[in-house]
C-alpha cells in the first residue's frame, strides 16, 4: 500500500496534524478535524492492529489534551512539552523502521507549522482566551488601579468614629471610611483633615493637637 513509503506516511502525518490542531485553533466547521482524524485513524490502522492500535490512539488523544489543558489553564509549556512527545511517540513506534519514524515525527512537526499558519487565512477560534484576561484596566474602559473618589477625598473633613490607635474609622461627608492617622493616635469625635491618599488609604490629621491621644 501507499504508506508503505516513507515520503506518503510523512504527507498524511504532516497534514493530519495540521488539520486536527488547525481544527482547535481556528473555525473552519469541523471540515478540518475531519479530514485530519480520517487521516490519522489511516495511519494507524494500517501499523498497529489489535489493543496496540487502542493503546497508540489514546496516547495520541491524551497528548493533544495536555496541550490544549497547558494553553487554557497553565501556560508555563511543562504540559504542551509532555503532550508533544506523547504524540510523538504514538507516531513513531508504530512506524515499520527508524528512517520512517525520523520522517514522520519530521512530519508532525512541520505539520503543527502548518497549523499556525492557518491562523493566517481562517479566522480565530480563541480556545485559550476563555480564561485569560485580555481586557486592559484602563480608566477607558472603566477601570483604575486608584479609586478616583478616594482621590478626592484630599483635603476634606471629616469626624472620628472610633478612637485612631492608628488605624480607626472616620466619617467624610456622611460616608465611613477606614483610614489611618499619621503616625499619632487620635480620641473619638475628633474633627480631622484628608491629608493624602495612596490608593484606597486615607491619612488624616487631627485640626487641634488637644485631641491626641497622650500614652
């Protein structure tokens, strides 16, 4: 049969993995996959017969699932690495001799370069972006790293709820806030100043020095 010939085991490789991985990454209706698994499932019925051909298959299937569980939740390659070389394996020991497992684990290869490039002239299908955060926290988009109404807060005055020992609750315009004292500590029902913000942390400063507490 054909693939009996090194240069035809390689080209069915070769283009059954650019069909299958080509599949997951871009829309294509499954036309792809299916051709690709055809191809594959040729490959391996015509090497592997009996439980060695289960075995094989689902080394291959288990390999592709490292990769896709590396790129939607790790991301560090430690899996896709893993995930390679089982598909690999489930390639070339099957093959009739050395030469052909060198040609067709060649194949794979050029194979998942060929996948990429598909990315090129179908459109995306974005499996890794389900829990990837894409969105940039810009104030654009409604966010901020610093939240702008405690910005304001500068400058304002406000009253102690508790005593500040240094840290205590202080009451801005009819809204409780946290906040720290500037080093001092300060009694209860003690009028003070916003003197800085750093992000959500309010310093305040009492008006009057009568109203530190003395320890």
């Amino acid at each position: 049969m054909l693939l009996d010939y090194v240069f035809i085991g390689m080209a069915v490789i070769l283009f059954a993995t650019m069909f299958i991985l080509g599949e997951i990454l871009v829309k294509t209706r499954g036309i792809l996959g299916a051709i690709g698994l055809l191809l594959m499932l040729l490959y391996f019925s015509y090497h592997v017969s009996g439980g060695a051909l289960v075995w094989m298959v689902a080394i291959y299937i288990i390999g592709i699932a490292l990769i896709l569980i590396d790129g939607k939740l790790l991301n560090d390659g430690t899996l896709a690495i893993i995930g390679t070389l089982m598909m690999i394996v489930a390639i070339a020991v099957p093959s009739p001799s050395l030469t052909y497992g060198v040609a067709v684990t060649i194949g794979m290869m050029i194979g998942v370069a060929g996948a990429l490039f598909l990315l090129k002239v179908f459109p995306k299908r974005n499996v890794w972006s389900k829990l990837a955060l894409k969105d940039r926290l810009t104030s654009e988009a409604g966010y901020n790293s610093i939240n702008l109404s405690y910005k304001e807060l500068v400058g304002k005055e406000g009253m102690t709820m508790t005593d500040f020992r240094p840290i205590g609750t202080v009451r801005i315009n009819e809204t409780d806030y946290s906040a720290v004292s500037s080093g001092q500590w300060i009694k209860q029902q003690t009028t003070v100043n916003v003197v800085a913000v750093d992000g959500t942390k309010i310093v305040v400063k009492p008006q009057t020095e009568e109203s530190i507490i003395q320890e």
